[in-house]
C-alpha cells in the first residue's frame, strides 16, 4: 500500500481525486478521514494532517546533579540539559518557587526562572494525538510513503515530523517527497512521477524558527506579563519580529506627532473653450501668505478672456505590472477591500481547489518550465477573459515582466484554472479576478499615455492646465486596477483667445506622514527583513489581539507605546529590524546548508541571554512604563459608586473580561462584559449615566450598551417561541419565553411555570430571534435566528435527536463538497450542542493543567 501524507484534509481529497483510477472511498482512522483508491494496480491510501501535528514546548523544571543539569517533562521523560556554567545552581539560598532543592521550576511565570527559561531545552509532543495514532497505524501496512505536504520551510517541517512518527512503527519504510506548486491533474501527476527526498535542511530551517520563536516568546511575553500592572488587560507578549514591528507602528506616530504643518495657499481659475470648462492651476503652486494668493486674484478680477501662451504634448509609457508574489496580491487584494489576513484565507482556499498556485511565495519572475500558452488557453474558456487571452495567444512571441526577486521553489501567484463565477464566493471570485488579470497583464504590452501641458495667460498671471489621456491601453484593457480617469482638455493651440470665468483661493495644510494600513505594513516589513510571507498577516493581528494597535490605518495604543519606550529604552536591540533579519538570514543558510540548527538556535539563545541580562534588574523601571499605560488603556469612565476610573480587567479564574473599580477593594463595583472586542465610548448612558462601551463580536454588526446590566436600554425584547413541550405533556399551559440573563448576559429560554418547571434551553447569544409557531419533530419550538451569514432555522433543544442525525449525516458526507456545502444550517445546529461539549471538556483536568508556552509568539 502506497500511502500519501498531505498537509490538510482538503489537500489529500483533492490529490485522491487526481490520481484515483475511479472514484475514490471515504473512511476514517481514529476519527481522521482517509480517502482509499487504486492506481497502477496498487492499493493507495491518502490522509491530510491538520498543519503540525507535533507541538513544542519546555520541560516542566530542571534537575541539577553531580555538576550537570537535566530536563522533567511533563510526559515523566528525562533528558540532558546544556545550560552554560554560568548560570547559578543549587542549593539555593531561597527555598520558595521557582527554587526547588535541586533545581529549578519552569511552570510558575516568576522572573528568576527566565535566565533559565533562555537555555531551558526543546521538546516536541504529539499536538494532533488522533492524527498521529492514524499516521502510525497506516504506516505498519505501507510499503512506501509520499510527503505531499506544501513546498516551504514550513511544509518540510510539518513533512519531516509527519516521517519521524510514522517510522515508529515502521522502521525501514521508503520515504519520497512530492513537490507542486498546483493542485491541479498536470502538476499533481508530474510531481508523483519525479518524486524526491524529504530536505533535511529545509525542514532544520523550519524547526529553528520553531525553537527561536519559542524561547524568545515566551521568555518576553513572561516578563511583560509579570511585570504589568496586575488584573489590568491581557498578557502582554513579545518577540523577535513582533516588537520590531510594533516599533515601526510607534515611530510612525511619533513623526506624526512631531510634524509641524505648514499653511500654504493655492489659486485656481476656472477656463471654458470649445464649450468646455476646464481647471487650471496657477503657475506658483503653493504661495506662503494669503497676502501673494489675495494678489492673484486681485490681478484676475474682471477678466473675461484669457490666452493660450504655449500647448505641449509629450508621451510616456507605463510599463506592464510584474508578476505577483504574496506582498503584492495582498497589496492589491487591499486596494480591492480585501485585507490581507483575509485575501490569504481565500488565496488558500483557491489554491486547494485548484484555481491558482501556491501563494505563500517570494518569486516574481516566470521560470522557463510554466507553461504559459497552456495558462492562457484555459483562460480563453472564461467569458470574461476570451476575447483578450486569445489576442495574446495569437501573438509570435510572448514576453513577461519580470520582478526584483527571483527564486526556484515556487513560481509566482498565477491562475491554473478556470472556475465558473457563479460557483465561487463574491470574494473568491474578486481575488481570482485579481489574479487572472494580472497573469495576462505581465504578458501585455505597455499603456502609452498621452500629457498634455497647456499655458494661459490672464493678464500678467500665468495658469497651467494639464491633461492625460491613454492613446494605447495596453495592459490597461484587461488591468484595470489603480487606473485614473483620462483627463481630457479641449483642443488648444498657441495664441487662441478663451474664456475666463474666475479664479478663487484655498487654505491648506502640509500633511504629516500617514500611518501604516496593513497592506503597506507588510511591503514594510518585507523590505526590512522582519517575517516571512505565511507569517507578517499573522503578526499584525497578533498585535491587535494583544491590544497594542487598533484600527486600520493601524495606530499604537498607549500600552503599545509604552512597551516600545520601554524596551528601547533598556533592550534597544530587540525593538530593531537588522537583529531579527540577522537571524531570517542564518535561518536561510541552515536551508541551503551553510549552517547547523543547533548553532543558529544557541546564536539567537546567546542575544536573548544578552538582552535578559539588562531587562531583569529593571523589571521595575519596566513595570511602573507600562502601568500608567494599561490603566489608560483601560479606562471606560469613572464608577457611579466612588468616582474613581472603570477599568476592563482580566479574571485570574475564568481569563474572561469584565469591568471594575479602580478604587477596589474599597470599592466593589463590577459589570459583566460579552465576549468581542470592548471600546471606550465617551457619552455616558442616556438613561442612567452609567457608562457605556462598543461591542464588537465576530460578523455582527458593532453595537453600543451601557454597562449596567439592569440598565432599562440593556432588556431585549422577550420573544415568546412557544408552548413548552414538558408543561403540554402534563397537561399544563406553559409558554417558552427567550431572554437574557441580568448577570451573564447570556439569552436563554425558560418556561413561566418556572418555579415549577425546569425546562430551560440555551439560544444562540447573537442574532435577532424570531419565533415561527412550529415545532420540531422532537416537540420542542422552532425559532430562526437571523445573523450577518444568514438566517437560520434551528430546534432549540440541542439534545434534538434530529440534530444528531443530521451532524451524523454531513460528517459523512464530508468528502462530498457540494453536499456539504448545501448542509450549512444543519452544521449549525449541530453547534448548539456546544454547551454539552464544555460540560465534557471540564472532566479533563489534567489536561488544563499543562503550562501554555505561546510558541507561536514572533
């Protein structure tokens, strides 16, 4: 049996499809989906992972015995240690944690265990246990096996990881890589018949950013964390290339706020010719008083005719746009209103689907091996793009652009299919669009643009006019992405005699630098070296998660800035680019061999070893910095009880959110808050003064409350849904009543015969309810909920045994997309048996005891 390793379900359905001989069969291990074929008269079994399936993380402590250091892990492993000798070790003076009597504790976040926590060894542990079990159990009956996972550094880890588990239990099993850049029937047959090795090297590369990313998260993240204003906002974390960053945020609103603006005017006169009217601007363009400006049309007033001094005419060509790596289609997909987080999503989506090729990509040069006519050729099948592609297949030769970067892994973002419009997602289809035009403008010819520059005298005062028009569109016909309007001017000619119809002044303002949005963010960070193509969207949302940025244009927070000055004022080197490229750029010699892991890992350990030595005596200094900003931060207005300020504040316990009184313990005035993202709003409740904030949940329109939960503004509605089924059987009149509860918040429904019914049903906490007066098959009512997706026709009660039966169905039918996708409704049933799942998550304890290292911190 040949068994085929790809990165996610989607990907091995896909792949089973192309290379099955039929159809192939769907079926499960351990609750993984496989999919079965034959193929060359072998049987073939196809699994997708779910990314990685191993995840890293410290020990729990470390031992020190007969002058060495070892490593407990949580699973009871033991291991060796390599701390320097530097390091103090046992016994120690103090007996309290994290000092244990012969060693060291690494689960409490106390700062004297972070110089540890800096040397303190990698381990990997299954992060995907059913995955891994399948993966072990297919391997004992495979005679070879094919990592098909993506082609990057990323890929090769999760590849070689997905090798290491299943060679546990099969030993001396081949093993060969498959390499594509589509999930399309040519590329995915090719690349199954010029099967590789797994790279070593790349996938070291890969796990170095794993382990640097890591130790330098989580050592930062642990001491923001201990030393902020405690109870006040969330866990502030930092990283190697989150906090430089953050910094290129904060120095731009430092120049914003540095920038003195200056006040210039500008005159303009309005001309008519040949029945026309048309704007011309005086030949100084910014006059430094108002005085000079005022003189301008003091010259001008009551002039009727005007002069045409000279009319010049010149051409320039604007060249074809170069092909598209990942900065530049989330550049573009921005300008389009997609953002990049999301247009990554999508691009995904499209690729797996077998529409474009890998996006996660730094090429922007064609390689010779693409076959462009072919692309073309599939293009000239969509209406939209026939009538074009075909004229550039008629051409004798075809020349595309090329961009500044140049690598063989992958070619850059181009179409590979062609997908029918009305079948894709009004997104789907706008970024495919995007990228399709794009495709067939890099292979274009030049737009010629034609400038026309035209002088007016009126009376001493000269005026320009200036207008362009595209006399050869070029690449403009099929890209028109950032295309100006033509800017006509009537016809013209040296010596004519025109109307003047006036001229009038303006006050402006010099602008300072605008701030970053995320699209140009990214081509920041891409040009200093900070992150990488799958990561730099991630970092930006990890930043507003975090609370140091909001908005789009992004703008620092005060607790943003603050982590920046303090850092740059004790750690300078970790807020700066060139540190972080230094290590991309060891990460990249590791791929290509010229370095090893573990010396480019103990490289980035020494620096943070560095930068630990000059932060923990400060921790202090650091600490008082970043208080004044949390609380700032945190400010919703002042308490109606005592004055003193409302702060949103993190519970310990639960690790939700609520509001309270600076002033406590002398004060003990607190208000519940939803979950979403809170922002301050500065009028108080109209009805009660109490403060109110903006809420703004996953795709629901943001809405304002007032804080007090017994506030009249807060009651919603009550929505009779119908008759409780509990009270109808035995014969009594009870109604189903869905509210919200004053105390959490939380919309439910319960029976009016409450004091002696208990029947109550959790509903869905966003929406707008509506009762239908029918009831499910099972006797409870039905109500449909009308959200930003859709309106949703559910059975309140989630232990409906038709909602199981449904769940049962679509799980089955997974393999099935266009199935699936007509069972949404019923999928979302099946999600409002969530609270029975959280009633079985709480019977794991052990499992919520195990330390959270946050290795994805960057």
């Amino acid at each position: 049996m040949r068994l085929v390793v790809s990165e996610k379900n989607i990907a091995a359905r896909r792949i089973a499809e192309i290379l099955a001989v039929g159809k192939p069969k769907t079926d499960k291990v351990y609750s993984t989906p496989i999919y079965t074929f034959r193929r060359d008269g072998e049987d073939w079994v196809s699994i997708g992972l779910k990314g990685h399936i191993l995840g890293v993380d410290f020990p729990t402590e470390l031992g020190y015995a007969d002058g060495k250091w070892s490593a407990s892990w949580e699973d009871g492993r033991e291991s060796a240690a390599g701390l320097p000798d530097s390091l103090p070790a046992p016994p120690w003076e103090k007996r309290t944690k994290p000092y244990l009597a012969s060693g060291m504790d690494l689960r409490t976040w106390k700062l004297q265990s972070l110089p540890y926590l800096v040397w303190a060894p990698v381990g990997k542990a299954p992060a995907e246990k059913e995955i891994v079990r399948a993966l072990k159990n297919l391997a004992k009956k495979a005679d070879e096996i094919i990592i098909a996972t993506d082609y990057d550094r990323e890929g090769e880890l999760i590849g070689a990881d997905a090798r290491g588990v299943m060679r546990e239990t099969n030993k001396t099993v081949p093993v060969y890589r498959a390499r594509f850049s589509a999930i399309t029937k040519d590329e995915i047959e090719r690349a199954f018949t010029e099967l590789g090795e797994v790279s070593d090297e790349l996938a070291a590369a890969g796990e170095a950013r794993q382990d640097i990313d890591l130790v330098w998260g989580a050592v930062l993240t642990r001491y923001l964390t201990k030393v902020r204003f405690a109870g006040v906002g969330r866990p502030r974390s930092a990283g190697r290339v989150q906090t430089p960053t953050l910094k290129l945020i904060v120095d731009r609103e430092l120049e914003r706020e540095a920038f003195c603006p200056e006040t210039y005017w500008t005159v303009d006169g309005k001309f008519s010719a040949h029945d026309a009217e048309f704007v011309a601007g005086h030949e100084t363009e910014r006059f430094t008083s108002g005085e000079a400006a005022q003189a301008v049309l003091d010259g001008v007033a009551g002039k009727t005719d005007a002069t045409v001094a000279d009319v010049t005419t010149t051409r320039r060509t604007v060249k074809p746009p170069t092909p598209f790596n990942t900065t530049a289609l989330q550049a573009a997909a921005s300008a389009e209103g997609i953002g990049p987080k999301r247009a990554m999503n999508i691009a995904e989506s499209l690729y797996m689907n077998g529409y474009i090729s890998y996006p996660r990509v730094d090429n922007s040069v064609y390689p010779k091996s693409l076959d462009i006519k072919g692309i073309l050729k599939t293009l000239s099948t969509v209406p939209a793009y026939h009538q074009y592609a075909d004229s550039l297949l008629k051409k004798d030769s075809l020349t595309a652009t090329r961009g500044a970067k140049e690598t063989t892994d992958h070619p850059p973002i181009h179409p590979t299919g062609a997908p029918d419009p009305e079948k894709l997602k009004p997104e789907e289809w706008k970024l495919y669009n995007l990228v399709a035009r794009r495709f067939m403008a890099t292979l274009s010819a030049p737009a010629v643009i034609e400038a026309t520059k035209v002088g007016l005298n009126v009376a001493s005062e000269r005026f320009v006019a200036r207008g362009d028009v595209i006399i050869e569109h070029g690449f403009r016909a099929i890209y028109h992405y950032g295309l100006k309007k033509d800017e006509h001017l009537p016809k013209m000619t040296e010596g004519d005699t025109i109307g003047f119809l006036g001229a009038e002044s303006e006050q402006k303002e010099t602008q300072p630098p605008k701030r970053y949005k995320a699209a140009g963010l990214i081509q920041e960070m891409e040009k200093q070296g900070l992150g990488t193509k799958a990561t730099r969207h991630d970092i930006i949302e990890t930043l507003a998660s975090r609370g140091y940025t909001v908005n789009d244009p992004i703008e620092p927070t005060k607790l943003g800035r603050a982590v920046i000055e303090a850092l740059s004022a004790f750690a300078e080197r970790i807020t700066t680019p060139g540190m972080t490229a230094e290590l991309e750029a060891e990460m990249d010699d590791i791929a290509n061999g010229r370095k090893l892991r573990e010396n480019v890992v103990g490289h980035s350990r020494e620096l943070l070893a560095e930068v630990m030595t000059v932060l923990l005596p400060r921790a202090e200094e650091v600490g008082d910095l970043l208080k004044d900003a949390a609380v700032e931060d945190a400010k919703v207005g002042l308490c109606p009880k005592s004055g003193h300020d409302l702060l949103v504040k993190s519970s310990p316990k639960t690790k939700g959110q609520f509001v309270g009184c600076a002033g406590w313990p002398d004060c003990d005035v607190t208000f519940p808050l939803p979950q979403g993202k809170i922002e301050t709003v500065p009028e108080p409740c109209p009805e009660c003064g109490t403060p109110q904030v903006k809420i703004i949940q996953f795709r629901q329109r943001p809405r304002v409350r007032c804080l007090d939960p017994v506030c009249p503004t807060n009651f919603e509605a009550t929505v009779d849904i119908g008759a409780c089924p509990t009270c109808t059987a035995e014969g009594k009149d009870g109604r189903l009543i869905a509210q919200r509860s004053p105390r959490t918040l939380k919309r439910f429904a319960r029976c009016t015969n409450y004091e002696t019914c208990n029947t109550s049903y959790p509903l869905p906490q966003n929406g707008e309810l509506q009762a239908t007066g029918e009831f499910c098959s099972c006797g409870a009512p039905m109500v449909v909920v009308h959200t930003g997706k859709g309106p949703w026709r559910i059975c309140v009660d989630p232990a409906c045994p038709l909602k199981a039966e449904k769940a049962a169905a679509a799980a089955k039918g997974g393999a099935k997309p266009k199935k699936a996708a007509a069972k949404k409704p019923a999928a979302k049933k099946a999600a409002t048996k969530k609270p029975a799942a959280k009633k079985a998550a709480a019977k794991k304890p052990a499992a919520s005891k195990k330390p959270k290292a946050k290795p994805s911190e960057e």
